[in-house]
C-alpha cells in the first residue's frame, strides 16, 4: 500500500533511540531449502556456527501476530536484548533493546498500546536455531549477510518441530545485491518460502493479511467493508513506528491510509449515512492534519541533508544550522503527535475505525463500485479542463488531491472492472509521482526562505540562490512534462469509465 506520490523517506540506520536502544531497517529475503541443502562458495567471511535462543512473547490471542509484529527476548553470543519487529511497507522495522530483565520493557508496552490495550503479554514460543553463513564482500565491502537456520521450536525442553531456512539480509542500504544472490542460491537448491516468518511457522499460524477479497460480484458494501478493514489496518499496523518516531516511512504510511480511508468513505457516501461518513471523515481530516506537518518536516530534512553531502565543507557550513534548527522543529512536532496518539480523540477514533467495518451504517441504493469511480473520474477531469494548459499552483494542487481520490475510489471498483481499471490506476500513479515533485519542489522554496531570512552572510544567500534555482528548474520540467501526462490520464479514465 505505498504512495507514489512520495518517495520513501530512509532515515541513516542504526538509528539511536538512547544508549541501550537502536532502530534499524531490515531488508531481507527468505528462501526454503532441505536438509540436503549446502551453501555455495560465496565470496566473503563465514560466519561461525553459533546459537540464538529467543523466547516470543505475544497476548493468548497472538493480537502481535496478528497485526504482524513480533516481539521476543533474545540471548546470543552471551547479548541478551528484546528485540520488537514492526511493518514498514515491503520492508521491517527492527527496535532493539539491551536488556537482561526477562520482562517486556515498558517502552515497547507503550509503543503497543492499539495492539495491546490492557492484555497480558506472555511467552508463546522458544525458538533454538542453530545459525552459520557468510558476510558477502562485493569491493571488500560487505553487502549482505546470507544465514542458513536450523531452527527447533522448543517446549518443557523437548523439541516439537524442526525446520531450515535460508536468509539473505541487505547489510549496505545502497547495493542492489540481493537478487544476484537470491539467483545463486536458487540454483544451489534454494526454493520459495511460504512467507511465514519463523514465529508463524511455529505456531503454525495464517500469515497476517487482510482477509479474503469479495468476489468480483458482491454487493458494493461488501468491497467498502473490506477496502476499510483494510486501510485500518494498515494504519494501526504503522502506528508503534510513528510513536518510536525514528523511521519516515511509517509516518508516511499512516498518513497514507488515513488519505485512503477519507476517499473510500468519500466514494462510498451513495450507500452509506451521510452522517455517520462526515463524522468519520472529520476526525480522520483532523488525524491527517496531525500527522501533516512531522511528515511535511521528513520530507524537507531529506532534501536539505541530500543538497548538504552535495556541497563541499565551506558551503555546508553554512547550511549545518539551518538542518539543526528543522530537526528541532521535527522533534516538537513529535511531541505534539505522540501526546495527541496517548489522547482520547484519537483512541476513539480508532475504535471507530475497527467498529466501521462490521456495520457501517448502509441505505439502500443501486450504485456500483463502477458508479462511484466514474464519479471521482469526472471531478477529477473538471479539475483539469478548468486548469487550462498552464495551470498555476492552486490549481496544480487541487488537480494532485482529485488525482488522489480518482485512484483510491478507482482501487475500490478495480476487482469488478478489470484491466481498464488497473491501467487508469497506473497512469494515476505516474501522475501522482509528477505533482508531487512539483508539490516538493513548492515547499523546498518556502524552506529556503526561511533559511535566508535566519542567514546574514553572503556565503549563505549564494548556497540559498543555487538551492531555489534547482527547486524552480524542477517545479518547471514538471509542468513540461505535466499537459502530456494529464490527457493520457483522461483517456485511460474515459476508457476505463465509459
């Protein structure tokens, strides 16, 4: 469910927390191999057999599990730490903590809280696994760890189950070497893995996802329940990553979902109450204003530390303070986000947001999944006509949030409509891609006034004029290309709409 209207946000990893704490990013691909199964030569270090030991700690319902979190207590190499993995897209997020109590640490109860609420968390599984591999070396670099398992799932000491398994992990951020080596494993014997990680298996639980898809001829309301189980979901998923608030990209994808979950309501309003819908788009447009201005920071702190490591050290001198004075910025709006997350508007929202799938309160009517993307296709191509050829920056703007909402109700009918939808939903895509660099390069403008107005060195207003010159080149190859963009997203919106 990522945007294309926003490029992933990567903070450097590891990201400290405090002293005992760190967040990382974990890339990784999981293969299935037998017990005949040897490593290939690989080239690089081995790593030497050793064992792991991590108990998983879930509530008797396995709501962790559920929700795709794992949170365990690991002792390796004699390091006993908690170890809490979160969702983050196609990636996980992984919040290590140093500790040797055997109790889970206050500080991930309280990143649970939605998934948690007043449950017990208790052991549920030991896993035993038995660990050796490589460190692969490309230019004597290490680019990835590639692990061989054997894994027992223990209880009272005796072992239930036995399995392998093979792990590829991407240790450098910025190399492509993973599926080069995901080729060379396979054909050393390695085959596809189920997607259970390792907990799943052991509890031989279902994968997390978002139940079964209505048949292409349901009834509309049972694809709206299911779109917004769905959204909810997923924004639920991203919530302890936004309250940790060390990693862009699941602030970003809440605040995505939130979007989703405005439209869907929005398209759906023929079938539905009208006001129960304005009551729950209300208070997700208040969510979304919340989460706007941390994310609208992490976006601008990535251009401006992207534009930094570009200078040489004289003229990134003078853009250090400038950095600083938004990651304080960045902080408080933190402090504001998570004292709002604690709150009671927002708990009850998601109440809400968990109840609307059940029953969300329905009238009757004739109107097809189909009806209500053409609905948001026509306002979406108003918009547009309205705007002209060379449309200004409001219109721009409005054109990007028609654009947002003619794709997600789209989403919604693209099961019952078919491959029209999915090349309209395509072309929304590219089109979101475009605007938001327009979008981007409009706020980094502003930003870089901001940084003039608290320089008064000459040194600083050259760095500042090269900066706005490069966001106005930008915002203008954008809409060079943008006229050409736009038609071919009306036709694919009549063909897929007619």
């Amino acid at each position: 469910m990522t945007d294309a209207n926003k490029p992933s946000l990567k903070s450097p990893n590891p990201v400290a927390v405090h002293p005992t704490v760190t967040s990382t990013v974990e890339r990784e691909i999981k293969l299935s191999v037998d017990d005949r199964f040897r490593l290939p030569k690989l080239p690089g270090t081995a790593i030497p057999r050793h064992l792991l030991t991590s108990t998983y700690f879930d509530t008797s319902q396995y709501d962790l599990a559920h929700a795709g979190i794992t949170l365990r207590h690991r002792i390796e190499h004699g390091k006993q730490a908690w170890q809490l993995k979160l969702p983050l897209a196609e990636d996980r997020q992984e919040v290590e903590l140093v500790d040797r109590r055997p109790l889970p640490p206050a500080l991930f109860r309280d990143l649970l809280l939605l998934q948690l609420g007043q449950r017990e968390l208790v052991p549920v599984a030991t896993l035993r696994v038995w660990r050796a591999g490589v460190h692969v070396h490309i230019d004597r670099a290490t680019v990835a760890d590639v692990t061989l398992d054997q894994v027992s799932v223990m209880k009272d000491g005796a072992v239930l189950q036995r399995f392998r398994e093979l792990e590829i992990e991407q240790v450098n951020g910025k190399d492509r070497a993973l599926p080069d080596l995901e080729q060379q494993l396979r054909r050393a014997g390695a085959e596809d893995h189920d997607g259970h990680p390792k907990l799943f298996r052991a509890l031989s639980l279902a994968v997390p996802g978002h139940g079964s898809q209505p048949e292409p001829d349901a009834p509309a309301l049972d694809h709206v329940r299911w779109a917004l189980a769905r959204h909810a979901r997923w924004l639920c998923a991203h919530d302890p990553g936004v309250r940790l608030g060390r990693e862009p990209e699941s602030l970003h994808q809440m605040r995505v979902a939130t979007r989703q979950l405005r439209t869907v309501l929005r398209a759906a309003m023929p079938l539905l109450i009208p006001e129960w819908v304005n009551s729950l788009r209300d208070e997700l447009r208040w969510l979304g204003e919340l989460l706007g201005p941390a994310r609208d920071l992490d976006v601008q702190l990535a251009y401006f530390r992207e534009e930094s490591a570009e200078l040489d050290a004289r003229d990134r001198r003078t853009l250090t303070p400038f950095i600083a004075h938004l990651e304080t910025q960045r902080n408080n709006a933190q402090d504001i986000l998570l004292s709002k997350l604690k709150g009671p508007r927002y708990l009850d929202l998601i109440r809400l947001l968990r109840e609307a799938p059940n029953d969300p309160t329905a009238i009757e009517s004739t109107a097809t999944l189909h009806d209500l993307a053409k609905q948001e296709f026509r306002k979406l191509q108003k918009v547009i006509q309205q705007a002209g050829d060379r449309p200004n920056n409001a219109n721009i703007h409005r054109i990007r949030i028609n654009t947002k909402r003619a794709r997600y109700a789209a989403e919604l009918a693209e099961s019952t409509v078919g491959k029209s939808a999915t090349r309209f939903i395509d072309k929304t895509r590219a089109v979101q891609d475009l605007l938001g660099l327009h979008q981007d390069a409009l706020k980094a403008e502003a930003y870089i006034q901001a940084f003039l107005k608290r320089s008064t060195n000459v040194r600083a207003a050259f760095v500042a004029g090269r900066m706005a010159e490069r966001q106005h080149r930008r915002r203008e190859k954008a809409k060079d290309k943008m006229k050409r963009l736009l038609n071919s997203l009306l036709k694919r919106g009549e063909k897929a709409w007619e």
